[in-house]
C-alpha cells in the first residue's frame, strides 16, 4: 500500500476521521524532515505501540532565531515520503507555513522554567516555536501516543511539561539517540560539516563520556568535570560551547551529585553548525 501524503488541515481532520471511525491507534511522529535512521527508529518504534503511524514534515519557521538557518535547513520532501514509506508509516502530514499559521496568528505557547535555560537561553524563542507547533500538532491529530528523540532531551522534558499542563490527551514516548559507530549522534545538520568538522564533531560524545565517568568515579567534582568537558571541546576544534552541564534528568534543575538520575548535556558550535548532544548518568 502506498502512503497518504496529506498537505491539509481538511485532508488530515477526514483521515483522522476515518482512522477513528475504524478503531484505530493513532502514533504521531513530529518532524523537520531531511530524515535520518534517528527518525526511522521512532517511526518502528511508533509501530510496535499502534495500528497506524501518522510522521508530520514541516520546517517550523518559528522556532529559528532571525539569523539561525532556516532557509538553509535541508530538505527533502521526496526523499522523506519515500524514507518513511519504507519504514512503514501509514501517511505523512505536509502542512504549508499559511496552512500552519493562518494570518493573524497571535498565540505561543510558552513553559516556564525549564525552556528558559540551556538551549533556551542561548535560542531566544526556541522552545515557545517548537510548543506552538507541537501543540497545534498534538490538537490537530489527537493521536494516542507520539513519539519524540532524547537526542533533543531538553526538548522532550519540555514536551512532557506541557503535554501534562494542557491536559492533552497523548502519551509522550520517547526514543533514544541514533549514533553513528564513531558515537556522533544522528542530525539534519550533520549534513552541513566538512570531514575535518565531522571528525571533531566525533569527540562530542566521547567528551561527554569521559567527563561523566569522571563524575561516578568521584574524580572531578561536576563543576570541574563541566569545565573540563568544556574546553577539552574548545580545544578539540568546536568555536564555542553554548553549555555542558550536569542537570537532573526529570526536572533539568542544575545538581551538584548523581543521587537520582541524572542527565550531562552540550552544546556547540562548529562553524555555522550548532550540534547538541546528551547522555544519562545514573547512580
Ligand atoms: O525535533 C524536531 O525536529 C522539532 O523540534 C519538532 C519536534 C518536530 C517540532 O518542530
């Protein structure tokens, strides 16, 4: 069978209708698209939990700053309706910018605190995008359960957040982070490195390793084991080091110890291209 490629908010509501009308559990799988196996894997994993899975493709305009990428953003619609096919999704959801955000378009979705640091605080915006959007998806779909990657791990705890405050009625999965053998973890914006930024971008989550094992085996405290873990990537080769912090994996406030668990997070740029990776440190 092949795949429904609805662009519409008319053509989904009545898809939506009749996946309803049939009984059937319904996973959504957001996405910017220019898909990778990160993406794929939640879509066999979206599989395992439901009768049909829904992935949406759409470049959020709102959640860029005004000199962030998103004209350059990859896409590649054809290539993503094919990928998606192939794993196995029931249909893919394409909406315009217009049919996303009709004029006047006036409400954000914002959360308190825990979109406020991290990438929030260097990404002005970031996180009230990307809950505009997921919301709007989320309410638009109303699917029984959709699925989001650790890879973003700060935005999935803000997800989380705001799926539990608007009473939405969906269950937020999540997926863990595709790697390549070399550990790097799988993004849209891979595609932007040159090799000799690709071999640097490597040591990412290998930094991250090192400084969490220094953390269990009491060797640096977690300050130090931040600061180290950010200029080791300073001197690998990465311009700048947004963050590299130790937060708690639930709640991301900062801790000093790993007596729950807890999750060591980074972000950096390369040139132009900003990469974020993260790992858990369990007691
Ligand atoms: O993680 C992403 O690709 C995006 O932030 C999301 C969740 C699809 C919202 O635009």
């Amino acid at each position: 069978m092949s795949i429904l490629t609805l662009r519409d908010k008319s053509s989904l509501f009545e898809q939506r209708a009749i996946w309803r009308a049939e009984g059937k559990r319904v996973a959504l799988v957001p996405t910017m698209g220019a898909l990778h196996e990160g993406h794929l894997s939640l879509v066999h994993q979206a599989k395992q939990q439901a009768d049909v899975v829904l992935a949406t493709v759409f470049v959020n305009p709102r959640q860029f700053g005004p000199t962030e990428d998103f004209s350059r953003y990859p896409r590649d619609e054809e290539g993503d309706i094919l990928k998606l096919h192939a794993a196995g999704a029931a249909g893919v959801y394409l909406p315009t910018v217009k049919e996303m955000y009709p004029e006047p378009f006036r409400t954000v979705v914002y959360v308190k605190a825990l979109g406020d640091d991290l990438c929030g605080a260097h990404r002005p915006g970031f996180f009230d995008g990307v809950c505009t959007v997921v919301a709007k998806l989320l309410l638009q779909v109303l699917p029984e359960v959709a699925f989001f990657g650790e890879k973003d791990y700060q935005q999935l705890q803000v997800i989380r957040q705001m799926v539990r405050d608007l009473d939405i009625p969906v269950e937020v999965r999540a997926g863990m982070t595709v790697r390549e053998p070399s550990g790097l973890a799988l993004s849209s914006r891979n595609a932007y490195l040159t090799t000799e930024e690709r071999a640097i971008a490597e040591q990412m989550n290998k930094v991250l390793h090192r400084a969490a094992t220094s953390i269990l085996e009491q060797r640096m405290d977690v300050a130090a084991a931040c600061d180290w873990g950010m200029k080791q990537l300073l001197q690998m080769g990465f311009q700048k080091v947004d963050y590299f912090a130790l937060r708690d994996a639930e709640t991301l406030n900062p801790v000093l110890d790993v007596s729950r668990p807890a999750r060591l997070l980074t972000a950096a740029f390369l040139g132009q291209t900003r990469l974020i990776d993260n790992i858990a440190v369990n007691p």
